[in-house]
C-alpha cells in the first residue's frame, strides 16, 4: 500500500516560524481535517478513481487508504446529464456508464459528514501528434515526436510499451553515452514526478511542441507508444504553483471550493513507434 504524508509541512513550519513564538515546545493549535480531492478526468475514457479523503495531522504518516472517506455522496454533472459515482473502496468513487468528452465541462461535488466540497474542470481538446519516422534504430537518427493544439495549459508526455521483445545488446547502448557520461535520461523525456498526481515518467511541457525519441534511452526491443495529453487549467495551474519555492508561502492553485486538491481534465493522442 501506498503511504503519503501531510503535503504542506514545509510550507507550514515555515509559517509557524515567521508568524508565532519559536518557543520549541509551543503548540501548533489544535488539528483540524480539511477535505482532499483528487480526481482525473480523461478524454474518451471512464469516470473512474476519483479519491475523496481529509488531511492528517502536520509530519505524522498514514496510509492512503486511512485517509478515505468511504460513505461521501459523490455527483458528476454535465450539462443536462448528472451521474452519482460509486464506493470502490478506501475513498475511491468511479461510474462505468459515464464517459469523458472534450469539450464539454464537468462539475464534481462530494457531501460528507465533515462538509462539502466542490470543482469544476473543461476537458480541453486532444493535441494532434506526429513523428518523423515510426522507427527507431542503432544507426538511424533519434526521431522527433510533434504535436500541436489549442490548450494554454500545456501538456504532459508519457512513453509507453505495447509489445516488449528482448533486452538491447550493451554493445548497441554504450555507443550513445548512457555510460559514458551522455546523461540520457532513461524514460527518454526527462521524466519528472508529480506526488499529487501520483505519475512518473510524465513530463510536464507549458510550451514546447516537441521532443526527441532516443535510441540510447532503451533497454528493450519492442513496441512503444508516446502519449501527449493537452491539459485544462486546474492541472496546469497546479503544475506550476507547486513549483514555487516553498519559502514564498504560497499554496498551490487547486480550483477546489470547500477543500484543497486537484480535479483536473486531459485529452490524449499518441503515435506508434518500433525500436529495432
């Protein structure tokens, strides 16, 4: 199980310090839970893992699951159609007859025994993605992956295997510097991590329309499948405000009413490619 821990600490004892006694001993006050959303909402796809939960207290560490709210009275509504999501277990709500469209704006509230809370996204609509060659080899170029769109949030890129074959030979890999001090990253996109949104090798991209697909960046024969999703404001906004320097003090943007997270909408579209 997946363990986290009070996202704010830092920004917190920073507060203390600047605003209160230092005295060591002296109290933060009593611990009162705040509402936490985080939900995704993707184009084509689903409504499914929205998490409904509370804060813990200030450097103690629970498991996720101790955090749910199981009995929350979860709605989605969109423009004249509203769905009640369903208990999954461990504060996790979805519907399998809702499916997300772009361009259409969704309103998610959630009413639980300690109050409600309530966000909005629009899903943006999907980029349209294209590469230089569908096949990536030793002696070939690195291709290009491209895309364009309409979204001022930015996108996220992702890579991912359809068809694994077998491990690349090192002879191919130390040609290219992934030990001879090149840097390659191994995900191929300079994979960054987002605790929130809980994604790895994604790499949040506010304006570039292109990246590079590295052969060195393999370990594996196989298929893949780059994916760029456009995003809508609220994930973009989150992105770059949780950058900040924690000692600015400022929180990051969640767009949630009643309650901090994130309830953001993306919208994908990729392209294939074999690395040989």
């Amino acid at each position: 199980m997946k363990r986290i821990q009070t996202g704010f600490a830092i920004a917190l004892l920073a507060w203390g310090a600047t605003t209160c006694s230092t005295t060591p001993t002296e109290s933060l006050g009593e611990f009162n839970a705040t509402l936490y959303l985080e939900g995704y909402l993707i184009a084509g796809q689903p409504v499914d893992s929205i998490f409904i939960g509370t804060t813990s207290p200030l450097l103690e560490t629970f498991e996720r699951e101790d955090l749910g709210i199981p009995d929350a009275i979860v709605t989605l509504v969109s423009a004249d159609r509203s769905w009640i999501l369903q208990p999954q277990g461990s504060g996790y709500y979805a519907s399998d007859i809702a499916t997300v469209e772009s361009g259409m704006t969704y309103t998610l509230t959630a009413e639980t025994m300690i109050g409600a809370l309530t966000a909005t996204t629009t899903v943006p609509p999907p980029p349209l993605v294209t590469s230089t060659s569908t096949i990536v080899t030793a002696e070939s170029s690195d291709i290009t992956v491209s895309w364009s769109g309409v979204t001022v949030a930015g996108y996220v890129t992702t890579r991912k295997p359809v068809a694994l074959g077998s491990s690349i030979p090192l002879t191919f890999q130390f040609g290219g510097g992934r030990f001879g001090g090149g840097g390659f990253d191994t995900t191929g996109f300079g994979a960054r991590r987002d605790s929130l949104a809980q994604v790895e090798q994604w790499r949040f991209l506010p304006g570039a329309t292109a990246t590079p697909i590295v052969y060195q960046s393999f370990t594996r024969f196989g298929t893949y499948r780059m994916v760029v999703y456009s995003l809508d404001t609220n994930y973009g906004d989150f992105l770059v405000s949780s950058q900040q320097d924690p000692r600015l003090l400022d929180e990051p943007r969640f767009h949630v009413e009643g309650g901090i997270g994130l309830f953001a909408s993306m919208a994908p579209d990729s392209v294939a490619f074999a690395v040989e």
